[in-house]
C-alpha cells in the first residue's frame, strides 16, 4: 500500500467531520422533543378554554331563569329605603301619586319596544322603525312623599313637544306598575348628555335627579300605563346574550382537530422514519 507523504511543512489533521455526525441526531431529537410538548399546549389549551364556557353557560342559564321569575313576578310596593332597590332591577314595582309634566327628560335616540313587529321583522336587513324618545317624567309618590323618576315610554320625534301630546299628559292621582332600573354606565360610542338641551342618551340617575329635584330613583312604566295620546309604555328591553354555546362547540372543534393532526405527526410515525 503506498504511503502518503506530505510536503515539508504541512501536518495531518484529523476531520471532525465524524464528531459532527453524532451530535447532529441528538440535537435533532432534543428540537424534535420540545415542539412536540410545545405544540400539545394548543390542543390543552383549547380544551380548557372550552371547560370554561360550559361552567359559564351554566350561569348564565340560571341568571337568565332568575331574571325571567324575577320579570314576571307579581308587582310589590316601592321599598322606602332606596338602598333596598340595587338588589330589585327588572323587578315590578307599585306607585301611586301624580306626574310633574313641566320637567320632562328625553332619553333619545330610541326605537319603541314591540316583540311581534321585531318578530316579524327579523332577518330582515332594512327595520320599518321609527326613531323617537322615551319621556321620562318626575312622579310624585303619595305615599312615600318622595318624587321618582318614570319612564312613561315612548314616542316619536314628531311627537316630542308635549304640546303636541296634550291628550297624553294624565292629571290627578295614578296607581303605575313599572319595573325597577338602575342607572347606567356610558358605553363606548355613546354621546355624553346633555342637560342643557335636555337630550339624554343613557340613565344617569344622579344627573337626571339634580335637574329635576327628584330621588334616584327610576322605574319604566308598563304597557298598561299607556293612555290615548301619551307615551307608549312597557319600554323594557329585558334580553341576555347567550353564545356560550357557540364558543363551546369552536374551542372543543379546535381540541378535537389540534389533537388529531398532533397525534398524527408526534405519535404515528412509521418506525425507522
């Protein structure tokens, strides 16, 4: 076998080539290994999120079922102490006394409340609704000596001049059923109001209380207050979003698919692959 000879000067170096070639796999494994782990979390974490919204579907069916027996529950007299009122929203109240037509407030831009027309209506892209306001109108309750806020209900724009309407402004002493709301807070894209001009966009009962001299103490009245000529009331949009169950059916969707495909490429490979 002939041997190699080198020119003077130049020494032999091993390669580390072959060193290079046992680290190479284990680095592999280690990359392989933590996404394999890291990619479980997608999977995990969809699963949990998806827990989640059944527990939180379950609560909000049992406060939609506490609202709805608290809506049709038999009217009760107006508490006396208004503290007694923040645990009362949606609940029915009995009133009686007289209404302060000379300093009504104007909640706007309303649309009126009616469940056969939206019914109707629904799914339809264009509304036949007509834009108006809710007459909000101090009452004085005999009883309690105290003056609260009522919503009598709505009207529309052409209508908000209570010259317009005086068939509709009731004197003398009433009996009113209505149901407790508290105030509210603006949200985003609400205008703020305006008391100047008496344009109100969301209850706020501390604001409407100083203008008018009442207590904050609000009520929307019920359709039966309703008289010829005057505000239409039973103005209470009593509704709860409940999508829990689209979330639910999206986040185990995605468990279920995550798992697959990850079973599929950490967990079913074909030997010596």
């Amino acid at each position: 076998m002939p041997v190699l000879k080198l020119p003077p000067g130049v020494a032999w170096r091993a390669s580390k080539h072959g060193s290079s070639t046992t680290e190479a796999p284990a680095t592999k494994v280690d990359d392989d290994s933590f996404l394999q782990w890291f990619l479980l979390l997608i999977p995990v974490t969809a699963f949990g999120l998806g827990t989640w919204q059944v527990q939180r579907r379950e609560w909000k069916l049992k406060l939609i079922a506490e609202l709805e027996s608290r809506v049709m529950a038999e009217p009760i007299p107006l508490p006396a102490d208004p503290m007694e009122l923040k645990n009362l929203e949606y609940r029915p109240v009995k009133v009686r006394g007289h209404f302060d037509h000379s300093k009504e407030l104007y909640i706007m831009p309303r649309t009126m409340v009616d469940p056969a027309r939206e019914a109707q209506e629904a799914g339809r892209i264009s509304s036949s609704t007509e834009n108006g306001a809710y007459v909000v109108t101090p009452f004085h309750c005999s009883d309690l000596g105290i003056t609260i806020l009522v919503n009598r209900g709505f009207v529309p724009r052409k209508k908000m001049n209570p010259d317009t309407r005086q068939k509709g402004q009731i004197d003398g002493e009433v009996d009113l059923v209505g149901m407790v709301r508290l105030t509210e807070t603006r949200k985003p894209f609400v205008p703020e109001n305006n008391p100047e001009r008496n344009h109100w966009y969301y209850r706020d009962l501390e604001a409407m209380a100083r203008i008018t001299g009442a207590d904050p103490v609000f009520i929307d009245a019920n359709f039966q207050s309703t008289v010829p000529g005057g505000p239409i009331g039973g103005q209470t949009r009593v509704t709860l979003r409940n999508e829990h169950m689209q979330y639910i059916i999206t986040w185990y969707g995605l468990c279920a698919a995550t798992s697959y495909l990850w079973f599929k490429k950490f967990l079913r490979r074909t030997p010596g692959m």
